[in-house]
C-alpha cells in the first residue's frame, strides 16, 4: 500500500490529471496529511485549486478529525498578563476519536505570551512574559519552543534580551521521508540607537542564536505590528507610515535567503483615517499574498500578481459589503483573517466570528479576552514532535 505522499506525487506531471472525476479527487485530497497538502499543489494546476476550494478546509478537518486540528490562537491581556484560547469552526462528528483540548497550560511558566506559529509541523515559539523583572532581562530561559496539539515543548537559550523585540516569526520544515522537525525563529529587535533593526535567528540544527545583517529600517515601523504573514517563502509585516518619508508599506523578509525588501501597497490604497492598521491586514488567500482593507463599511481585497518578478503588480480581486455584519454584530468587529475566498474571521468584545461573504452566515464563538491584541492561525497534526533535544 502506498503512503499518502506517494498517493500525491504519482502520475501528475505538473498537468491536470482526468483519471479520476473532480468531486473522488476532491475527496481523496481531503484524506492528506497536512504537510503533504503544500507537495500535493504542485502536482498540478486542477489539484491546487480543488485543495484552495472554501469547502476544501472545513472537509477536510472533517476527514481527519483523530489527526489534525485547526483554528486561530486568540491572545489578548487582562491586567497587565497575557493568555491565549484556541478556537475552532470545526467540531468533530461523534464517531471521531476525542482530541485532546489545544491550550498553552503545559508550559513550565504561569504568564506565556505567544510570539510566533510556524506553517508547518504546528510548531509555536512562546516566551516567558515575567521573564523581565524592573526592566532587566532575566537569566532565567523564557524562550520556548513548543507543539500545542502534542503538549510537548522544549526550552530554547536566550537571544539578547536587552534590546526590545520589534517582531517575531518562525517556520518549520514540512513532513518528508527522513526529516526532523528543524525549525527556525526570527527576532527583530531595536538597536541601541534606535535607528536600525537587529536580525537574530535561532536555528534548531545548531541549538543557539546567531546575529544576521543588520535591517536598515525605522525600528518603531514595525513594532507592534502583529503576527507575521508567510508565504512566497518569506514573512510578511505592514510597516507603520516611516518617519522620514511617512509612506507605510510591506516589508518582508526571506528566511532562506535572509534577505529584505520592501513592498509598495496599491497606489489606489489611502492613508487610514483612524487607527492605522485598523483597516488594514496583510494575509494569505490560495497561496498568494493578499491586503485586506476596510472602509466605510466595505471590504475589499487586494492580490499580488507576479509575486518577485519584474511585472509584480497588485490586483483588485473582490469588494464585498459588510453593512449587514455591521448592523447585527456591531461596528467594534476587526478583520483577522480569510480563511478563504468566502469566509472571514473577526474579533469583537468577548466572541470571535466566522463570517461568509455570500450567504451571510455567521458563526459565533465565545473567549474570555474583552480586549484581543493578536490572532496566530494554527494547524496541526497530531504525531509526537521528533526534535533532538540534545541539540539544544
């Protein structure tokens, strides 16, 4: 019997395969394991898009229900301390083996702030948020990197806490034949004169942190952020309007090559006219990297084409109105995520929302947090995380 990878690469040949009707295809990809899903949109152009379909991901949580969990990690702060709740649309039929509770109540520190979530293996970097007492860092380990679905977590040796962390991300190698789970984290942090940005990378194959090229950037552009957007192989961030030219822009940063650039947003894309990120969110749709903005009740998303290339150019895709949305859910909602192509995620007071641009559905779900600072979607299979700890 072949493995589920075999299944994937065999007999595509980078062209659609008709040996099989669209809705068995469709039905066989939905029983892929997470990490073979990315090496299975590369077999061709019909597969790519039945896996980026909106019916795609909810099927196949569905199909999976005993080996891959998915949802987002909604942190937010209560006097002065962070927690984060783990959430999820899909709900496990009653024939499916119960899954374990995603939480962060495993770690061995009662404050955890997430900081990263890598896109493959489940992987999150967390750290220690009492870890820095009076303004000193602590030379106690507050970096962790750990696996939410399999509770398991490991401690990480310390970057240079002194200088104060302007953004984080972290990747992870996929499932292959033979691979550990090598992973990589990103610190950028400020630089004593706050006129530049430090590049530390913590590698899990040499078990320690090393400095990389200096990032010649406003420092406070980037702070506070939010989480990173992946993909193009690199981590994506808005930038708030520079101080020396006030144009605001994506900055992104290749993780292999450890190289940076920045990315002009729509010329048709106007300052904000309230808080300045408030209508605004970077995100990935189908693999591609994508701007959401919101005004006057509108949502309208935007689509690079030709990502890296001479002719890089954006492209509006779609503008729905949320008028409706607004007028029964409130007007205090923030725009997180796209699922899809059809379905939003919101936060608002206490409740997280799911939303469907076309048919208008909503589905609500309570948390504990009044005021949310940052959103990590997470995906997951449940197979032990198989990192050398000796290496750290």
């Amino acid at each position: 019997m072949s493995t589920e990878s075999e299944q994937c690469h065999g007999g595509g040949g980078g062209t659609d395969d008709d040996s099989l009707p669209e809705d068995q295809m469709f039905e066989l990809l939905t029983r892929v394991s997470l990490d073979d899903l990315a090496a299975c949109r590369q077999v061709s152009a019909q597969w790519r898009r039945l896996t980026y379909e909106p019916a795609f991901g909810p099927q196949h949580c569905r199909c999976r229900a005993d080996a891959v969990v998915s949802g987002y990690f909604v942190q937010g702060m209560a006097r002065n301390r962070y927690s984060a709740t783990f959430v999820s649309m899909t709900r496990p039929s009653s024939s499916s083996p119960p899954v374990p509770p995603v939480s962060l109540d495993f770690l061995p520190c009662a404050h955890v702030r997430v900081e990263a979530v890598s896109a493959h293996r489940g992987l999150a970097c967390c750290v220690d948020a009492d870890a820095r007492v009076g303004g000193k860092a602590s030379s106690a380990r507050c970096y962790y990197a750990c696996k939410p679905a399999t509770r398991q977590w490991l401690a990480l040796p310390n970057p240079r806490l002194r200088f104060p962390t302007a953004a984080t991300a972290m990747v992870a190698r996929p499932a292959g034949a033979g691979a550990a789970a090598d992973f990589k984290i990103l610190r950028l942090s400020v630089a004593t004169l706050r006129d530049r940005l430090r590049c530390e990378i913590f590698d899990s194959r040499r078990g320690a942190w090393r400095r990389s090229a200096e990032v010649m950037l406003w420092p406070e552009s980037l702070v506070a952020a939010g989480p990173a957007t992946r993909v193009h192989g690199a981590m994506h961030w808005l930038r708030w309007p520079d101080s020396l030219t006030g144009a605001s822009d994506i900055f992104a940063f290749d993780m292999k090559s450890e190289t940076w650039r920045l990315i002009g947003l729509p010329p048709e894309v106007g300052e904000d006219r309230g808080e300045r990120w408030a209508t605004k969110k970077l995100m990935t749709v189908e693999g591609k990297l994508c701007l959401a903005v919101i005004e006057d009740e509108e949502a309208a998303v935007w689509v690079i084409d030709g990502y890296g290339r001479q002719q890089e150019r954006w492209e509006k895709k779609m503008a729905v109105s949320l008028k409706g949305l607004a007028v029964n859910q409130g007007r205090d909602l923030v725009l997180r995520d796209l699922c899809s192509s059809e379905v939003a995620f919101f936060n608002s007071v206490y409740r997280v929302i799911w939303y469907d641009f076309w048919k208008g559905k909503v589905v609500e779900v309570p948390v504990h947090h009044k005021c949310i600072h940052e959103v990590f979607k997470y995906e997951s299979d449940l197979d032990p995380w198989d990192i050398d700890e000796n290496k750290i």
